[in-house]
C-alpha cells in the first residue's frame, strides 16, 4: 500500500462548492488537477490536503 498526500489551493467560488486546484511537487506533473469540494465541508479553508492510497 502506498500513500501520497496531495496539496490544493483555493481558485474560485461557485454557487454550493469551491473550486481546488492542486500544487504540484516540484518537476512532478499533477496527480489530480482541480477538485470541487461542498462549501459546507469547506467552509473558508484556503488550501486542503487530500491523501490518496494505492492498493495493489
């Protein structure tokens, strides 16, 4: 099992969500991209982390 944590940052508000765009590791392509999280989870957080396992 592997695990990998992935930083997002916020990039803009819609009407019920608010939109993430993930920080790259440096040299590393994205793994993600961009993800929209429910402003009620959200709330005002300016950057989330996500942790992501693979399951072989």
């Amino acid at each position: 099992m592997s695990d990998n944590k992935v930083i997002f940052e916020f990039e803009k508000q819609n009407k019920n969500s608010i939109r993430y765009k993930e920080v790259p590791e440096d040299g590393m392509p994205p793994v993600i991209g961009s993800i929209y999280v429910q402003k009620w989870f959200a709330g005002n957080s300016k950057n989330i982390e996500i942790t992501i396992s693979k399951k072989d």
